[in-house]
C-alpha cells in the first residue's frame, strides 16, 4: 500500500464495486434510468472481475480510481499484449492532488509486470491524456446514407444469412480480419463481452427492446467471408460494425441493406477512420464525418522496440524519448539491424549522434503506430532530427494506419 496526505492507495474489492459506480456516476455526472443504471452496474461489475481496479482511499471512502483490462492487439502482423484503461475518475474536492498520475504510473507498473507493453484508452479529454503520455492513434468515420443513395450492385453470386451475433462463422471472420487489420482488436473473450455490452447508440436503443442483429455473407462456395451487425428502429437502420474479407462480401452486405428499402429512410453507421465509405458508394454525397477515436501509450519502449516489425534488413537510428510520466523509458535507444535481425540497447544520455532522432512518448507511440508518419512529425515540429534521418525513419517503418473499432 501507497500513503499521501493521510490517504491510501491499493486494489479495490469487489465488494467495493457500488462505491466505484458511486464516483463514475457522480464525476460524469450520469443521468440514468433505473434500467439503464442497472445495467451500468453490471457491465462494471463484469469489468471488475476481469481487470485490475486500483485506488485512493480516505479511510473506507473511494476517492479516486483507474481500472484496466487485459486485451491483445495486432501491430503490423505482431500480437502485442495490451492494457485497456476505463473507468477513471476522482472526486473534485482531491482534484489537483497528483493521485491520477500516481494511480496511473502504479497501472503502467503493472502492465509492464504483466508484459504488456501497450496500452489504449477512449479519452474523455485528448488534452487530459495527452499530458500522461498517450496519443491520438486512431479515428472513426460515422456516416448517414439516404434510402435513395442506397447501392444495388448487381452479379454478388453469394447470399446473405441473418445468424446469432456469437455465431462461429462471425467470429471466424472477425479472427481472420483482425489477422491482417494493423492495430485491431484480437478479440478474446472479455473483448467480446465489452463488444455486447457497450453501444456505441446507448441512449438511442438502451431503454428499448431492439436487439443487436448479425448477418453474414457467404460466397458461392458456403465459406462466410463478412458479417454485419445491425439494429432496425424507427425506420432507420443502424450499422454498429461491418467486417468483410473480399470486395464481394462488402457489396453484398450492402446489399442486404439495400433489401431494407422498403422499411427504412437511412442508414447510418460507424466504422474504422481509414474506411472510405463514401468513396466506395456510387452516390458518394453521403454525410460523413470522422473524428479522433482510441490513444495508445507505449508502456515499455525497450521491450516495445525489440518485438517491432522493422521495415527494412540493414539500417542503424537511434531514439531519444522522454516520457513525463515513467522514468524507465526516458534515455537514449540505439536500434541496429543486420539482415532483419534488430538489436536494442539503450546508451548514455550524452551519447548523441548525427542519427539521433528526439521525441516524446506521445510522438514516439502515434508514429511507431503509424497514425502519423515521421516526416509530417518533423514538419509539426513533434521530432527533431537530421532530414537523412528522418527520411532513414521514413524508408525503415512499416506503412499503414491503424484500424479500431471496439470499445470498453
């Protein structure tokens, strides 16, 4: 246990939980009915069984907290281990205390225990975050097409069959997705609980009887390559995740919503920042909008760096980061790679190169994940280094922006 100011950190119970719930509801101030506030308390309560919960307490009193999940992320092809952080909060008479960062730091301890080396959250403050280390790593489109801008593509040889939302063809094609999607969500079993139990439409569909639904497409050998999950209300129909394998699965689940025409005005959906929905659709005049999704925050640079798909076999940069949370990643990490075999090993704080490249974690993580590439980075002036290098930089990181569409 962790003393301040006659304060007390350490794991909170579960029979503690109602006093967790207690302090979300009161610092977001949550206007909830009874159903829904029940149904708030069970989904925490779930959390609670599954993750790692600490806090500050003032005697028995929770005052501050922070809870975080374990999950599995793909980064260009590697399976990291990651931690989610939810269910942050203190009351704002111990505000302006530093509990946060010390709640926070313990969190990153533990993960960094736990091997997870990585770790997302859904900021209720970017700015807030941002101070702690993460950075924005992915956006989400949310989109409206009109009943007339609905596409009919013609010659989709496979069908469409409405299945359970935990049907095994819908998970195999979730698990093949996530396989080759950069920065997705390997859904274990807690992922997929978070999946069911948190909608992204809550206020819309939380007090009504109107069940999450799955279809899947299966091409004209029976295999199932997409699925969609849906929702009809109100003569609208509500997309909440579209996964296709193949340019034909993805016709034909919108054909699937096209044959809703009859029953619905417009369909509106959310889906990956990087998807182009409207550039797909043949009437492209669609509303669109997208917006900065998930942060990420590298827990251990060292071990992050040493698992890292470097894009090239023979190269030799060097990485100064500071980090103003944790002292075990500031330094100075000199990365060698010899036919595709990479060393790293950290070198004195005074030993600078010509081919060192400075930065923050912040910088370090929305690059390294690819939402921001390192010479756009410089130009920002988030990096500082040689323009060889940072071209050097440019040739040795993989391309691609991450996808994330889950939520917890």
């Amino acid at each position: 246990m962790v003393q301040h100011k006659g304060l007390v950190m350490r794991e909170i119970r579960l029979d503690e939980m109602g006093q967790s719930i207690d302090l979300l509801n009161y610092v977001f101030q949550m206007s909830m009915s009874i159903k829904k506030d029940r149904r708030f308390v069970s989904e925490k309560s779930r959390q609670f069984h599954v993750g790692h919960a600490l806090g500050w307490f003032d005697g028995d009193q929770l005052v501050s907290q922070i809870l975080s999940l374990p999950f599995q992320v793909n980064i260009y092809g590697v399976a990291y281990e990651m931690g989610g952080i939810t269910a942050i909060g203190t009351y704002p008479e111990y505000s302006k205390q530093g509990l946060m960062d010390q709640l926070i730091k313990e969190t990153l301890t533990v993960m960094r225990n736990d091997n997870r080396y990585i770790s997302y959250l859904f900021p209720f403050s970017i700015p807030y975050y941002r101070k702690k280390g993460w950075e924005i790593m992915s956006d989400i489109v949310e989109f409206q097409v009109k009943d007339t801008q609905f596409p009919n593509y013609k010659e989709v040889a496979g069908q469409i069959r409405r299945v359970d939302t935990l049907d095994e063809d819908v998970l195999h094609v979730y698990e093949k997705y996530a396989s080759h999607a950069h920065g997705a969500m390997i859904r274990n079993s807690i992922a997929w609980n978070e999946k069911f139990h948190e909608d992204y439409w809550e206020e819309k569909f939380i007090d009504s009887n109107v069940h999450l639904q799955a279809a899947v497409y299966y091409d004209e050998e029976n295999k199932p390559q997409g699925y969609m999950f849906y929702r009809i209300m109100e003569e609208n129909f509500y997309i909440d995740e579209i996964i296709y394998l193949q340019e034909e699965a993805r016709k034909g689940l919108w054909n699937f919503v096209s044959a809703h025409k009859s029953m619905v005005y417009n369909a509106y959906g959310k889906t990956a920042g990087n998807e182009p929905v409207a550039f797909l659709l043949e009437d492209s005049e669609i509303i669109q909008k997208v917006s900065p999704y998930f942060m990420a925050r590298i827990v251990d640079v060292l071990k992050f760096l040493e698992r890292y798909p470097f894009d090239e076999p023979n190269f030799h940069i060097r990485f100064h980061i500071s980090d103003p949370l944790v002292e075990w990643n500031n330094g100075i990490y000199d990365i060698v790679s010899e036919n595709w075999k990479v060393k790293i090993s950290t070198v004195d704080e005074n030993d600078r190169e010509d081919i060192t490249v400075e930065m923050s974690i912040q910088t370090v993580t929305t690059m390294l994940l690819g939402y921001k590439r390192p010479k756009y980075l410089q130009k920002i002036e988030r990096l500082k280094g040689a323009d060889d290098t940072i071209a050097v930089l440019e040739d040795v990181l993989p391309v691609g922006i991450p996808t994330f569409i889950d939520y917890f």
